[in-house]
C-alpha cells in the first residue's frame, strides 16, 4: 500500500475516533429511559475500535492521547446524571 494511502486511513481512524468520543461525552447523559446504553455505549465502543486501530497503526501516537480524556468526561458525566437522576426520583 502506498504511503500516502496509509497517511489517509490514519487520518480517518483518528478524525472517526475524536469525532465518536465527543458524541459519546455529549450524549453520555442521556439516562432517561435507558436511553445512554442505546444511544452512547455502542458509539463509545465505535470510537474505542477505531482509537486502537488507528493508535497501532500510526506513527504520530501523541494526538491519540486526547480521546481518552474525552472518554473519562464522557463516564464521569454519565455517572453523575445517574446518581443524580437516581437520588431525586
């Protein structure tokens, strides 16, 4: 494969990894419903696959380490709708 080949599918493991992680965070507190494990979870391990794949894959590692951060907003978010949601109903 050439080089240039390789550079795009990096690109497009990394911009679909950052792009899934926001909307994982954004969406990450829609409890009602059930709704998060509908609408977030799958979009969280969406964004995690392509994170791996494209972290592996790519020489420029250092971008790769602000997804994570978005993910722990994401779950830290969730979590607080939760036990919020949960202590006032």
């Amino acid at each position: 494969m050439s080089p240039g080949k390789i550079m795009i599918r990096n690109e497009i493991c990394f911009y679909t990894a950052l792009l899934t992680a926001v909307y994982f965070a954004i969406t990450a507190s829609a409890w009602r419903f059930l709704m998060n494990l509908v609408i977030s979870l799958p979009v969280g391990l969406i964004s995690f696959l392509f994170w791996t794949i494209g972290k592996n894959r790519d020489v420029k590692k250092k971008r790769y380490k602000v997804i994570p951060v978005i993910w722990i907003v994401g779950i830290l978010v969730s979590v607080a709708v939760l036990i919020y949601l949960l202590l006032s109903e």
